[in-house]
C-alpha cells in the first residue's frame, strides 16, 4: 500500500467525516426522526465516499504497451 502523505490526509479527512456522523448529538445511532440524523448519514456517507475516492485516486496507473 502507498503511504503517500496525500492518501494518508484523504484518509484522515475520511475518518473526521465518519465520527462525526456516528458521534454527533442525535446521529442515527441515537435518534432517526430528527434532522440531526439526517445530517449525520450525509457526513457518514461522505465519509465513505471519501475513503472510496482516496483508495482510487492512489490507485497507479495501468501502462499501456510493454
């Protein structure tokens, strides 16, 4: 695995996102018909995506050729 400091900041960056989705004051985990829920999915789902992002973009390149 590349442990190229941008991966490692995208990773971190994902990691925040996703606690603070979990651990926010009437995230999902605690209450699911307040808005804060609603808040709290987008930045979990964020995070996701962002862990996704950060394991694509340090994906090298496929050589074409040799």
């Amino acid at each position: 695995m590349n442990k190229s400091k941008p991966f490692i900041v995208n990773l971190v960056i994902a990691g925040i996102f996703i606690a603070l989705g979990l651990l926010m004051p009437g995230s999902t985990m605690t209450n699911s018909n307040e808005l804060t829920a609603n808040i709290a999915g987008i930045a979990t789902g964020f995070g996701i995506a962002w862990i996704i992002k950060a394991f694509a973009d340090n994906k090298p390149p496929k050589s074409e050729g040799a």
